[in-house]
C-alpha cells in the first residue's frame, strides 16, 4: 500500500496549498478560509510570531475558491503546485483559487 501524504495524510482529493507569512508589525494577522458557505478556515496567524522572518506553513484543502484576509504590517506569498498564485503585501482580501488539475488517463 501507499504511504499516506506528508501532508494531507490519506485525503487524496485534496491539495496542498503552501503560505509563507512575513510579518513586520507585531499586530499582524491573516487566516485563510473556505468561500464556500461553511467557511472553514485553513489557516490562521499563529501567536508570537518573529518579525521579520518567514512562518510558512503547508495546508491540505480541497479543490476551490478562498479568501486571504490580512492586515497591515506584512507580506504573504501562497503556492500551488509549485506556482506562485498568491503575493500581497497591503491589508484586505484576495480571492485565491485552488484548482483541481488532475489528469485523467
């Protein structure tokens, strides 16, 4: 049998969606939360962050559309796959999708 994914374990529809958070104001904050009408939230800032310095952190969601909120004082780059899907540094929201690309054969 196969091993269960690093990250997403035995949840084979779901995909890893990478965030790499830099703070440089000790009040910031972001979260990562489903559109859908649950709005499950992923990810959210963990306590006593360092300034300065790269908190990345690998989600396993399912294929969709989310929301990255942020406040000011830092800036968030989020993967997919590999390709860089998601760059903000200003607070607000953005819609990121997650997309499934699996290939049927």
């Amino acid at each position: 049998t196969e091993a269960p994914h690093p990250v997403c374990g035995n949840l084979t529809d779901y995909k890893v969606f990478k965030l790499q958070f830099t703070p440089s104001s000790v009040n910031a904050t972001y979260s990562f939360a489903s559109k859908d009408t649950d709005g499950t939230v992923y990810s959210s800032t963990p306590s006593d962050l360092p300034l300065d310095e790269i908190y990345e952190e690998k989600v396993c969601v399912p294929a969709g559309e989310y929301e990255f909120t942020m406040s000011d004082g830092a800036c968030v780059n989020g993967y997919y796959r590999g390709n860089l899907i998601l760059f903000n540094c200003a607070e607000g929201s953005i819609t990121v999708k997650v997309e499934d690309k699996s290939e049927t054969v």
